[in-house]
C-alpha cells in the first residue's frame, strides 16, 4: 500500500449516514476540491469531527453567540477535545496510618495535620496517567514524630497540571521522602509551593524530581524556609530533562543549623531554562552544598540569584556549577552578599558566565577556582561533547539519506503518537472561534483555561508558535479543520495531491531493516506539504512547506524474520542552512547547518502531502 486511501469513495449518506455529518460535508468537501479521481484518505477522515446533526447545529449556534463557554463541558465530550478534567471531592481527615496503592484527579486536602507517630504513605499517585490534573493541600503540616513517604508522583504521565502545596510544614521531628516525583513526564506544568517551611529536626528528601522530562516548566517556590535543624536533600532535580523551564526559589531561607544538599540540579539537560533565587539567604551556622548544578548540560540559559546572601558562619559549597560540553549562558549574582563569618568554595565554574556582586572579604575564599573556559579544561569539554553529543536525541530519529538503502537495518525512534486523541472542528463552529494572542482572553474564556494554569500555557505556546514568521523559504499555517487543511495543501500543490502517513507504529524503538523503497517524483527534488500536530484543545497541525527536500516510501521488515511490519513515509530535507547549530539533528549526526541533508520519519498521526501519481 503507497497511499493511505479508503476502500471506497462513496458518501455517508450512501453507506446509511446521515448526510448532515461534519464527516459527510468533508466528503462532499474533498470531492468538490480534489481532483485526482482516486478514493478519498482514510486517515484524513478519521480526523473528522464525531459531533451529531443536532450537536453541531447546537454548538455551531452557540460560537456564533460566543457562548460556546456556558456549555465547555458537553462541548468537549462531544467534539473529542482535549480537556482537563475538574478535581474530585477533597479528600480531608485520616485517623490511622494510611496507604494509599492508587491515587487519581483529586482534591486532597489536610492530610496527616497535626499527626503524633505513625506514618502515611502514597505508592502510586496519578501513576501513568494521561492528564493527570492534582491538587494536594497540608501534608504532614504541624506532624510530630511523623513519617510521610510517596514512593512514586505522577511518573510517566503526559500533560501535568499539578500543584503541591506545604508538605511537611511546621513538622517537628520524622522524616518525610518524595522517591520518585514526575519520573519521565512529557509536557509538565508542576507547582511546587512550600516543602519543610519553619520544620523543626524533620529530615526531608527528594530522590528524583522530573528526571527524563519533556519540556514543560515546574516551580519551587520554598523549600525549608525558617526551618530549625532540618537536614533537606536533593538527590536528583531535573536531570536528563529536555527543554525544562525550572524556577526555584527559597531553599533553606533563614535556616538554623541547616543542611542542605544538592546532589544533582539539571545535571545531563537539554537547553535548560533555569531561574534559581534565593539559597540559604539568612540562615545560621549552616551547610549549603551543591555537588552538581548545570553538568554536562546543552546550551540552555541559567540565572542564579543569590547564594548565602546575609548568612552567618554559614558553609557554602558548589563542587560544580554548569561545566557543560556545550556552552549556555550563566548568570550569578549576589554570592554571599552581606555574609559573616562563612566559609565558600567553588571548585569547577562552567564557561560563558558572569559573576556579580559576590563577597570580597578576606574571610571569603574560592578553593580550587577551575574555569572551564581553561585550556585543559577545553579539551575535557571537547572529549565530553564527543561522547555525549547525541544523548538527547533518540537513535534513527534523524538519519542521513545514505541509510535508506535496500537491506540496511537502523534504528526506528518512538513513532507512537503521544498527545491526547482529538478530533478537527468543523469550519462552521472554529470559523467563529478566536485564534491569535490578542484574543487570548476569549480563548481561555471559551475552554476554561485560567491563569498560570497548564491549559494557559498551552494554548499560548501553541498560538505564537503558529504566529511565528517563516523561515527563509517556509510556507506554514496552522489548521483546526479538514477543509482549512486541504485549503492549504491545494494553495501550494494544486488539487492533483495524496497524502501519505506511516502505516502504524510496529518496529517503534526497535532496529529495523529496510525493504521494497521507492522514490516520490521519481526520487527527485520534489514539492511536499508536511503537517505535525500541535498540542491545543482541538486538533490543530502546522502545516508547512519548504523547498529542496525529496520524499520516500519504504517497507519496514523484522531483522531477524524479514517479514514486512510497518510501511514507513520518510522526508529528507536537503537544504538545513537556516536551521539552528543546537538542532537535534546535528547532536545526533554530527555537522552543522547547510552541510548535510537530515531526514526522519513521518511520525503517527503527522502526514505529508505530494502530487498525486499513477498507480
């Protein structure tokens, strides 16, 4: 199979649907702008909005009134949006020990307040869940005694919406531990408000928080703030995570006899976005310790606001601050500003930094000073680049066009489509539906996206994105309807197109071996029109084209059975001189823009559009 078409191109009112269907009117769409005399794309159709007759006259009359808000939920059922779902009851009082197995979309409030001995704990909470939306509210607050543990929060989970507020706050004594806190997350919005505040001897641990994450942003706002002899570790925050936005605020504010520890702090990131304020400010006697901060990360931008700023006899330490093999842009001010009596060192400072407003006094020593920027420590960075460059690409996502050969085996990457399932809008309701960031405010009105939530940024990411000028060559739109879709396609190709998209997802994160391929135009330089989804309430793609790439079909065979598994769809893009130097591609291949062409696979549910050609 070349092309993904139905097995027939009648209508539905033929086969015994109504007529009056948004998937009927895209039928009777295709046939009057299509002309290929081929049968209607099987794959296209399934996007097709689900809603009844009577449901889209119902909504289509609502968005006209811009009412469609008073009626979000039963819009969102019926149109397939993608929606968070509302909290559940809170969840108030426990009177004995309590282990929670399973825990899923509620409102949990008070939990362990004011409890003498025992201990509580949580093993799974929101484990594997799609949109997972959590809030949780006093855990173990003014506890004596008090043992709180969560063995695993929220891991492996897609498009997080959670928000923690005081664990542990005002506890005296116990020991609270997070193991494992959104553990290979895609897409988080994590809001983290006050862990340990003004504790008194109770030792609090983080294992693991957001390790292998994409994308997303998590925020700490206090973590042992006025706490008294509590000993606070980090083991791992935000390691091996890609594109994270991490804003930390407050550790160890105003601490007495305080230790704090750091082991890793987005150590292993790709293009980190961190925003750290306030470590150890004020605090008595003392330990701050970061072992890693920034290590072995790509690119990224880091602003560090105060270390141990108006401490007394207070140690800090950073044994390494953002020694990465590809240089990013540091920003540290305020190290030990108005301290007495503390003891600093800073043994390994990354490159491309500045230092500001640190304390000068004799008192104030840098141990072991080594600037990565140093010759020796250049070439270290050289070897590091080399043996992790393409760490944080997933192998065979991108491949040089050489490897499509008949017979070669190569990686497949993860294809599996991973956003939430959505349907098109049909033209009659998205046409009265505001898209644009100067009508954000009626947009988070019409699907309930308050501020600062995930829902918010979400929409927000993916509006500018389409509102983004093209780049040199690029044609885009973004779609939210089939007929907007084939609109588009047509203004570019004409109406002689076919679609083509992967087959399924077999062969996903496996090798594979290519079979049968064949050449689009003949395996020539030919025109194409690609669409990737973009997460939004409806579905939406960005559509674009852009010049000089060629287009193929390949069987995708089992290398040990040589049987044919998937049917793959794979676009190489010749001309990469306007893409960026940090680009996936050229972690991955090695290279840089403009001298060598990247290729990759058309991923499920994303499609390419080329001139249609004979069977």
């Amino acid at each position: 199979m070349q092309v993904n078409y139905a097995a027939d191109g009648s209508s539905d009112s033929a086969n015994g649907e109504s007529p009056f269907t948004a998937k009927a009117s895209l039928i009777r769409y295709w046939n009057k702008e299509i002309h290929t005399g081929l049968p209607k794309s099987a794959f296209l159709l399934s996007k097709a909005s689900p809603l009844s007759p009577v449901d889209l006259a119902t909504f289509s009359k609502l968005a006209s009134q811009n009412a469609l808000s008073t009626e979000f939920p039963a819009f969102c059922s019926s149109a397939k949006l993608f929606c968070f779902p509302d909290l559940s009851p809170s969840l108030e009082k426990h009177d004995q020990d309590s282990h929670f197995a399973i825990y899923l979309n509620k409102n949990f409030t008070n939990y362990g307040t004011g409890r003498a001995g025992g201990a509580d704990s949580f093993k799974n909470y929101s484990d594997g869940d799609n949109l997972p939306v959590d809030s949780f509210r006093r855990y173990g607050r003014d506890a004596a005694g008090h043992d709180e543990t969560f063995s695993n929060y929220a891991p492996e989970t897609n498009v997080a919406d959670q928000s923690f507020n005081t664990y542990g706050a005002g506890a005296t004594g116990g020991t609270g531990e997070f193991r494992g806190y959104n553990v290979e997350i895609n897409n988080p919005n994590l809001r983290f408000v006050s862990y340990s505040d003004g504790a008194n001897g109770k030792g609090q641990k983080f294992s693991t928080y957001t390790e292998d994450a994409n994308a997303g942003d998590e925020s700490f706002t206090s973590y042992g703030k006025n706490g008294n002899g509590v000993p606070n570790e980090f083991s791992g925050y935000g390691k091996s995570s890609n594109v994270i936005g991490s804003d930390f605020s407050n550790y160890g504010e105003a601490g007495n006899g305080a230790s704090d520890t750091f082991k890793t702090y987005g150590v292993d990131g790709n293009v980190p976005q961190n925003n750290y304020k306030n470590y150890g400010d004020g605090g008595n006697g003392g330990v701050d310790s970061f072992a890693n901060y920034r290590e072995k990360s790509n690119v990224g931008d880091d602003s560090f606001q105060s270390y141990a700023k108006n401490s007394n006899a207070q140690k800090a330490d950073f044994v390494n601050y953002g020694k990465s093999f590809n240089e990013g842009t540091d920003k540290f001010t305020g190290y030990g500003k108005g301290a007495v009596g503390q003891q600093i060192g800073f043994k390994i400072y990354g490159v491309n930094t500045t230092f500001k407003d640190y304390a000068r006094k004799k008192d104030v020593t840098f141990s072991k000073y080594t600037n990565a920027g140093t010759a020796d420590a250049s070439m270290k960075v050289t070897s590091d680049s080399s043996a992790n460059k393409n760490k944080w690409v997933e192998p065979g996502k991108f491949f040089r066009e050489s490897m499509l050969k008949e017979g070669s085996e190569m990686p497949m990457p993860d294809i599996r489509d991973k956003m939430p399932k959505r349907s098109f809008l049909p033209r009659s309701i998205i046409s009265k539906i505001p898209f644009s960031t100067s009508k954000m405010g009626l947009i988070k009105e019409i699907f309930h996206a308050s501020d600062n939530s995930s829902m918010e940024r979400i929409i927000l990411d993916a509006v500018e994105e389409c509102e983004r000028a093209p780049s040199p060559g690029e044609t885009k739109r973004c779609v939210g309807s089939a007929e907007d879709l084939i609109d588009f396609v047509i203004s570019v190709l004409g109406r002689n197109v076919a679609v083509r998209t992967t087959d399924n997802v077999e062969g996903s994160k496996k090798n594979v071996t290519i079979g049968t391929i064949k050449g689009i135009n003949s395996g020539r330089v030919t025109k194409s029109v690609s669409c990737h989804q973009s997460l939004y309430p409806y579905l939406l793609y960005y559509c674009h084209s852009v010049p000089k790439v060629r287009v193929y079909e390949a069987d995708l065979l089992d290398p040990n059975s040589k049987t044919k598994i998937n049917h793959g769809v794979a676009i190489c893009h010749l001309d990469t001189s306007s893409w960026s130097p940090t680009h996936g591609a050229f972690l991955a291949l090695g290279s840089g823009p403009g001298r060598i062409e990247v290729c990759h696979w058309i991923f499920e549910n994303d499609m390419t559009w080329t001139i249609a050609e004979a069977s």
